[in-house]
C-alpha cells in the first residue's frame, strides 16, 4: 500500500511540472535544458552571450554565401572552426569539438535565434532577445527549403503531398501526386490524372499538366500566410465582423509569427495546406483556392465559428512550360520559387572559370578551350560572353529576383552581351530604353 502512495505521489508530482513547463512556456520563459550556441540560462530566460554570438551569426550569413551545409561544414574543418568549450548547468565543462552537419542543420533551424521559445508544435514570442535579424532569419529558412527541392527516398522517408486530391486543372481534371527519382533524392510532382495511364491513354488526351510540388506549396503557403498575417482583415472576409471586439491585443504579433513560421517551416506549412484547403483551381494565369476561414482563424486563436463562410483567394500566377515540368511565374514576372533558373548561374560560374583559364595562359585560345572541353567553339564564346554581364544583373540571378523570362540562349546574344551594362538592361527588358 505504501508502495503505491509513493508512485500515486511520484506521478502527480510529474503531472504538475508538465504541467508548470506547459503554462510558462507561452510567457516565452526558458524552461531548462541546454542552451544553444551564443546564450547563457538566468533567472529562467536567455542572455546573450557575446562571443559565442558572434560566431551563430557568422555560421548563418556563411551558409547564405556558400548555399550548402556541406559545403559550411568543409569550410570550417578546413578553417580549424569549432564548436567552443561551453560550462553546463551543473557545473561539468564541453570540450570544444569540431562540427556536425547535423548540429548545423539544427544549429540554423533553431527558432530560438529568432526570439521564438518552442514547445512541442507551437512557438511562442520569447523572453529573451533574438541573435538573428528578421531578414537573415528569412533568408536562410528560405535557402534551406530551397535546398531540400529533392527530397530523400527510403525507408525513412515519410513525405506526402499535401494537395493530393485538391488540385483541378482548367478543364476540371484532377491533378494527382507522383514523384520521380535521381539517385538518393526523390522529385515530386502534381499531374494530369492521364498521365499516369497507359500510352494509349496519354495520346488520347490533350495537353497535360506537370508541376513542381514544391514550388507549388511554396506559393500556396505564402497565400495562406498573407492572409494569416492580417486577422483583422481575416474576420471580414469570413463575415464575422462582429468578434472584432474580442481579438486579444497580443493577437497581432502571435499572427505575424504563426505567418513566418508557416513560410519557414515546411511541416507547418503543409500541415496548414492540407486542413485549410478545400480546393484549387489552376488556371493559366492564377490559382483560384477555396479555403475554410475557420481553420485560419483558430490557428491565430480567434474563437471556433463553425457558420464562417469559406474564402476565395485568387493567387496571380501564370504556369510557363520549362522542360517537361512546370514553372509558376508571378505578376512582376519573377520565379515564384524565388529562385533563378540553375543553368544560368552555372554557365555564368563556367564562363567565368573559362575566362580565367584564357588570361592566365597567353598560348590558349577559344578553339584550344573548346577541343579540351570536348565542347563546339560557338557555344564556348557565347557562354564567354556571359562574364561581361552587368554584376547588377548576375546579382538579380544569383537573388532570383531577375525576369524568369530570361533564357540563358537570350543571353548569349549579341546584343544583349552590349559594352554599356544599362544596354544589357534595356536589351532584356528590365528597364525601359
């Protein structure tokens, strides 16, 4: 009988600092357990600790310049960077050791760096002061999932479409999920339902639809997040003006970080596509989506209406053919992915290696260059040309801020490759002439 007072006691016990953790958790205190690089624990809430600051930041704005993990984690052994001795709580002292691509990943996923404090699926403003700025918090939440466009294929791999069976073409056929692999990484896609038949089936239908799933939900989850971001606006479009009078006044800023963290955390994002989504509808020039207001408003936490008249939300995009896939291009004619075509970059990056090549050996010419890349001369001078580009627009590229009507065999033309940079601009349509 004692012996089961004592377990009664010891689960009680437990019961109640769960349940302390739960409730300061959303006062945005600090709750025990290890600090991160560049903070120190005191009075249950972070300080910065200076140095060790420093180096958070660097690993954040190298990651942005070498736009690999990997490629951070060769540069710091190679650099000797490591992570430095740290003091536990209980007194016992972490030798410095070097880094692991894994403790990167989480070192630059780590929402604490952005003043949030996280408990289990929610994030909360914290106490303590963010390390990282907004927009280099951005930034890098947004390379990060740029960089995971392939996905990994195996047994350990749980990933799912979250627009499966919500996606309709222009003429009302439903687009399903289908992936293709390339090694170890796995691409995945909405089609045409046709297109996953027999050929018989393919020849008999007319044009088919074949999009990225994540440039997609990307633009999709910044739909969402838009609307999110502005709740007041949000009781309107659902007709219920009359809770206004009851939106708590911390509800603005808890909607505009539930709007970042939607934008930078793929498992939240698609985990709000698939609750809010009633149906898409693509079309050439837009996205008509058919959402549940009910869902966004509880996400903000406004109270559950379960008479909230669902939103139509038109997203401006219009669907370009590139390759056998396609691509989503906003109204101000940029990549909705926020990225540059790849070939691009890489042939300004060849080019350039080229050009190199030609100045540091007087004997070498462009027909040499081209026999020892086993390449045609022709194509070998164009891509040349591409180091004379305006750095304004090799920055526009690198940005993915630059038309994505813009084809690399557009700019090995002669007369987009001009001697005056503003010429190159005004030959590619990016300012007027």
């Amino acid at each position: 009988m004692l012996l089961s007072f004592a377990q009664f006691e010891r689960e009680v016990t437990a019961e109640r600092i769960r349940d302390k953790i739960a409730a300061s958790m959303p006062r945005g205190m600090w709750m025990g357990g290890r600090p991160p690089l560049g903070y120190a624990a005191k009075n249950w809430t972070l300080v910065i600790v200076e140095d060790e600051a420093a180096l958070a930041r660097s690993l954040y704005r190298r990651y942005l310049e070498l736009d690999s993990a990997r490629a951070l984690l060769e540069t710091l052994n190679q650099e000797g960077v490591q992570m430095p001795e740290r003091l536990t709580g209980d007194g016992r002292v972490l030798p410095g050791r070097p880094f692991e691509r894994t403790q990167l990943y989480t070192l630059l996923r780590n929402p604490i760096y952005a003043g949030l404090i996280p408990h289990r699926h929610e994030r909360y403003p914290g106490q303590h002061e963010r390390l990282i700025d907004a927009e280099l918090w951005a930034a890098v939440q947004s390379r990060l999932d740029a960089n995971q466009s392939g996905e990994q294929n195996g047994p350990r791999s749980k990933r799912v479409s979250p627009l499966a069976e919500l996606l309709f073409a222009p003429d009302g056929e439903p687009l399903v999920a289908t992936h293709a692999t390339k090694g170890k990484l796995r691409y995945r896609y909405y089609v045409s339902k046709h297109m996953t038949g027999s050929l018989a089936d393919r020849a008999s239908e007319g044009a088919a639809m074949r999009i990225p799933a994540v440039e997609l939900e990307a633009l999709l989850i910044g739909a969402l997040a838009d609307q999110i971001a502005d709740p007041f606006l949000l009781l309107e479009k659902a007709g219920q003006e009359g809770l206004l009078s009851s939106i708590r006044p911390n509800l603005q800023s808890k909607a505009k970080i539930l709007s970042a963290e939607l934008r930078s955390s793929r498992a939240t994002g698609h985990a709000m596509l698939r609750t809010a989504i009633i149906r898409a509808d693509i079309h050439p020039d837009r996205i008509e989506l058919e959402v549940r207001s009910a869902e966004l408003m509880q996400s903000v936490g406004l109270p559950a209406i379960q008479n909230a008249r669902p939103l139509n939300i038109s997203v401006a995009a219009q669907v370009k053919r590139g390759g056998r896939a396609g691509r989503f291009i906003t109204c101000n004619g940029r990549d909705a992915s926020g990225r540059s075509d790849p070939s691009i970059l890489s042939a300004i990056a060849r080019g350039r290696a080229w050009w190199d090549a030609l100045c540091n050996d007087p004997k070498l010419s462009v027909r040499m260059l081209a026999t020892r890349e086993s390449l045609d001369p022709g194509y070998v001078g164009g891509i040349l040309k591409l180091t004379f580009l305006d750095p304004k627009l090799v920055q526009a590229f690198a940005k993915g801020s630059a038309p994505a009507s813009i084809t690399l065999r557009q700019l090995t033309r002669d007369d987009v490759v001009a001697p005056s940079w503003s010429r190159q601009r005004v030959a590619l349509g990016m300012i007027a002439a």
